[in-house]
C-alpha cells in the first residue's frame, strides 16, 4: 500500500531509531542530555501535508519539505507500509531541520 497524499499538518517520517547516541550526517552527535529529558530520534520526512488550515480559511505553509533530515521527540504514532516502519507526525513537533 502506497500513501498518495497526506492531509493537513501530517508529516511521515522514516526515523532512525538508535537507542545510543543519533549522529547526524554532518557528524554532530545527539546524546540524551540527563534522565529526566525526552529522548529524540533522527529522521527523513518521506511524505507531508499541505499545511494548516488557519481560522481565516488561509493555509499556513510549512518551511519544511520532503526529503529533510529532521529532529523529531521519541515517539509518533507506528505506521508499517510494504513491511518497513514509519512514524505520523504533526508538523509542530518537529523540533529542527539538519544537515
């Protein structure tokens, strides 16, 4: 099963899902800083929504794209397509784009 299009502010990410330290390909490691901190993954965003509908009927556009590297919290809701595991995001909890 294939996705054709997502909807609104819905982000697919294909997440990296290292239980150690997550390294970005510049080379920037990603250490948990302190127990108490969530823990996040590094992913690709594989597919996304046009944006979000805002009260005045215009549509906010986000500024990230398909194919970005991005910092996402552990987490997500679990899709599996074609065997392979993704994870559902809503556009504002992607913390950052990287390099």
């Amino acid at each position: 099963m294939k996705i054709h299009d997502m909807l609104g502010d819905r982000i697919l990410v294909d997440v990296i899902k290292d239980e150690g330290e997550a390294k970005t390909q510049g080379g920037i490691i990603l250490p948990e800083i302190g127990s108490l901190s969530p823990r996040f993954w590094v992913g690709k965003i594989v597919n996304m929504g046009p944006g979000t509908l805002l009260p005045d009927g215009a549509m906010y556009k986000p500024n990230i794209n398909i194919g970005d590297s991005v910092l996402v919290p552990k987490g997500g809701q679990e899709l599996t397509l074609d065997g392979h595991e993704y994870r559902l995001y809503q556009m504002m909890e992607v913390i950052c784009t990287l390099d």
